[in-house]
C-alpha cells in the first residue's frame, strides 16, 4: 500500500479535485492577506482618528480645529472642511437650522462612505468562509465518484486498492474546512473592531457638528453685539 501524505495524495488526486484543492488554497492564503492588510489599516486609521480627536478636544472653532490638524487627511478633516463650506455657502441666506441639517447630511455621506471603505476585503472573507466547504465537498464528491468508477473498472473491493482514491477525495473537503474556519472567525473579529472604528468615526461627526453650533451661535452673538451697539 502506498503512502498516503497530503502530497502523495495531492499528486495522485484527479484532475478536477487538484484545481478544487489548489483553489481552496489560494482562498486560505488569501483570507491571511486580507488578515494582514486589514490589521495595519484599521490601527492605522484609529489611531490617526483617535489622535486628530484629542487635537480638536480644546477647539473652540471649526477654523480653530482646521489649524489644530493642519493640512492632513481623513475622516475628521473631512467633517471640517463639509462644515466650513455648508456654513460659508448658507451664510445670510439660511437659518442655523438649516445649516445643521445640510450639514448632518453632508456628515452621514462621509460616515457611510468611509464604512465602505473601511469594510473593503470583508466579503472576501465571507465568500470564503461561506462557500468553500461547498467547493470541497464537490471536490470530493468528484474524487469518491472516480474512485467509484475505478473499483468498477478493477471488479475489487479490497480497501488497500480503494482507500487511497476515497482518501486524497476527502483531502478536498479537510481543506475546504481549513479556508473556510479561519475566514469566519477573521470575518467576526473584523466585524467587532470596524464596529468600534465607525464608533469612533460617528464621535469625529459630533465633534464637528457641535464646532459647526459654536460658530453659528458665536456668529449671532456678535450681531447682535453690533445691533445693540
């Protein structure tokens, strides 16, 4: 009886069944890229977003918070700069009411476009997690099938002559299960800390929208300075 290693079973395994594990393969190297990729952005951008946070904490301004930043992207910026404009377009023409609506709407575009962002790679993982032991499993549908075939052909059914063809078939499903387990698990933990990013993303949108009211309320305090003057 031959030996039966992972490899000795890979080369041995049909046609159909080696494309099905060298598939399942790059799948599993694949969910670890996305693992590697995804780790270095999300604790970049918290901890960029965490930092341009503390800066503004003392702001009094939306131009105040601008020169605290300086000239750096992202999220936080963003908010600024979508305040400054609504209140420089709207200015003499619009109640702060509706400046702080505009704005809102403006703040929810850049909030749902970074969650986009942020979530690029993610459905990788889930097609991964999701289909990849169905594709296992049809790879070693196919290979017991051929192994089938083969036992008809050799009239045997001696397990030293069939084991091996029903063993390098269910080596398609053992890999399936190891792409698939760890891109499920790499999904959920993803799912917990992109939840906690856009957390801190929707305290970046408060802090500007609550800069954007002290300009407005600072604007119409010194009107009405001037109109008591």
């Amino acid at each position: 009886m031959k030996e039966l290693s992972p490899w000795v079973m890979f080369m041995s395994a049909d046609i159909i069944v080696k494309a099905v594990m060298i598939g399942l393969a790059f799948a599993s190297l694949t969910t670890w890229a996305v693992l590697i990729a995804k780790s270095i952005e999300l604790s970049v951008a918290s901890a960029k977003l965490r930092s341009a946070l503390k800066k503004v904490s003392e702001a009094r301004s939306l131009a105040e918070a601008q020169m605290a930043l300086g000239a750096k992207q992202g999220v936080l910026p963003s908010f600024l700069a979508s305040a400054l404009r609504e209140a420089r377009m709207s200015a003499g023409i619009s109640s702060d009411a509706g400046i702080k609506e505009r704005a809102a709407s403006s703040f929810s575009e850049i909030v749902r476009a970074e969650g986009r962002r942020i979530r690029i790679g993610m459905g990788v993982l889930a097609t991964i997690g999701s289909t990849s032991p169905f594709v296992g499993l049809f790879g070693t549908v196919w290979g017991i099938m051929n192994s089938f075939i083969g036992i008809s052909k050799s009239q045997t059914t001696n397990l030293a002559v069939v084991a091996p063809g029903i063993a390098e078939a269910l080596l398609a499903t053992a890999i399936g299960l190891v792409a698939a387990i760890p891109a499920v698990i790499i999904y959920n933990h993803f799912s917990r800390v992109t939840k906690g990013y856009l957390e801190l993303v929707s305290r970046a949108s408060g802090a500007a929208a609550r800069l954007l009211s002290r300009d407005l309320d600072r604007s119409h305090g010194s009107v009405h300075s001037r109109a008591a003057e």
